[in-house]
C-alpha cells in the first residue's frame, strides 16, 4: 500500500484526466459552439459539475439553423456526472 500522498497524487491525476475527457467530449453533445467553463469535482457525491455557456459564436449559429431568427443566449448550462467504479477482470 502506498503512502497517503502517493494516493491523493492518483486521485488527482485521475480527476485531471476527467476534466481533459470533459472539456474534449462535451462539446460535441451540441450542435453549437460552446464554452466549457467551470469543472469541479465533489467528493461527498463523487461526482464532476460542469458549466457549460454558448460561444460567441452560437448565436449566429443558432439563428442559421432557425432560419434567421433572433437568438438570445442568456445564461448557463450545468451537468453533473456521477463517476463508478469498474472493476477489471483481473480483480
């Protein structure tokens, strides 16, 4: 078993690899262009939040997929991913 601070090493190297995988897939669930903003874990839960909020750009985007209508994109968008356990078949 490894020390305290080699764990809390792992643990935040995986939940840097959570929000790398976050801030490429997340954008790709629209068909706009987005901002991924914000990306905190929560321990008690186990979960990452993630903000997202339309690009600069959406608007127009929106509005040329609407066929030129006017496009407000006030606000903001927040998904919660709980994150499991996967047991390998070596376990």
């Amino acid at each position: 078993m490894g020390s305290l601070n080699e764990e809390m090493a792992d643990v935040r190297s995986d939940i840097d690899d959570v929000r790398t995988q976050l801030r490429e897939d997340v954008p790709d669930f629209f068909e706009f262009d987005v901002t991924v903003g914000n990306i905190s874990y929560n321990a008690n839960s186990n979960s990452v939040s993630v903000t997202i909020e339309p690009s600069a750009r959406a608007r127009d985007q929106l509005s040329a997929q609407l066929g030129g209508v006017d496009v407000r994109t006030d606000g903001k968008l927040e998904f919660e991913f709980r994150l499991t356990e996967s047991s390998s078949p070596n376990e």
